[in-house]
C-alpha cells in the first residue's frame, strides 16, 4: 500500500458513517441548547468575562458544535453511501419497536423537563420514574412503586444533602 492512497480498512463503513452521523447531530443539539442555557447565566464577575459563570459552558458549547460539525462535513466526504444509509435507517427504523420505545423514553423526558419548573419537583420526578418504569415494565406495580420512591428520595433528598446542591 502506498502512503498517498487511503486505507480502505480505515474508511468508515455506511452503518459507521451513519452512527457517526447521527452522533454528531446529537451532539450538536446537545450544544445548542448548552449554549441557550448558558445565556442564562450571569457575566458579572470581579475579574471579568472570562471568570464569569456564562463562559464556561458557552466556550464548551462552541467547541462541542464546531467540532460536531467536523464530524459530519468529515463523514460525508469520506463515505459518499451515508447520504443514502440516513434515508434508509429512517425508513427501516419506523418499522423497529427498538427505535419507537426510544423515541417514546425521549418524549417522556421532554416532558419531564418541561413540567419541572412548573410541577413540585419532588411529585413530578415521582410520576416520571414511575411512568418510566411502567412503560419499561420493571416488575409488578408494587415494585415500580417501590423503585420509584426509593429513587425519588435518592435524587430529591439525599443527592442534594450530599453534594449541597439546591433542587430545580
């Protein structure tokens, strides 16, 4: 093999080119909505800007879409088939109850999300894990009961005494 031809063991196969596709959109939203929530922190600070709260995760946020980016211009242009794969793993994925109880999980904790800062978060997480684990059929209902409590004490109670963090 000769040094100016790429190694075609290196070259990403459609399933791979599509998962680093996918990844990388999932991470770009994941930043775009760092970067959203980090407008909401203040910049006020002694020494300047830079020290502030905001800058962290804005700077985070930047490098995390910038290099999310990379990936897709990158994989687009080494794998040609991934164009293709992306319309096929849509069509195929309809079909997959994999895929359909995922979607179904994100939509709950959407919802969760959103009802946090309106709800008390302590009944709101209850509902959550308990919808969650009945939807994921844990055990019988005195288990998700169980289950749901005991984690709903785990992350309204002892996690913020632990790390004296206050709740949403």
């Amino acid at each position: 093999m000769k040094d100016n031809q790429p190694n075609e063991q290196m070259k990403p196969s459609g399933h791979d080119a599509l998962s680093d596709i996918l990844a990388a959109c999932c991470f770009l939203l994941f930043a775009i909505l760092m970067f959203i929530g980090a407008t909401q922190f203040t910049y006020k600070s002694n020494m300047g800007f830079i020290t502030s709260a905001g800058f962290t995760p804005m700077l985070l946020s930047v490098l995390v879409s910038v290099l999310s980016v990379i990936l897709i211009v990158e994989t687009l242009k080494k794998n040609r088939s991934a164009r293709l794969s992306i319309s096929e793993w849509f069509q195929n994925a309809r079909g997959d109850e994999a895929v359909r109880r995922s979607v179904a999980l994100i939509i709950m904790t959407g919802f969760y999300i959103v009802l946090v800062g309106v709800v008390n978060f302590i009944l709101i997480t209850f509902v959550f894990l308990f919808v969650i684990y009945y939807y994921l059929q844990v055990g019988k209902i005195w288990r998700v009961l169980l289950y749901s409590a005991m984690n709903t004490v785990l992350i309204a109670y002892i996690v913020p005494t632990v790390y004296q963090m206050p709740l949403p």
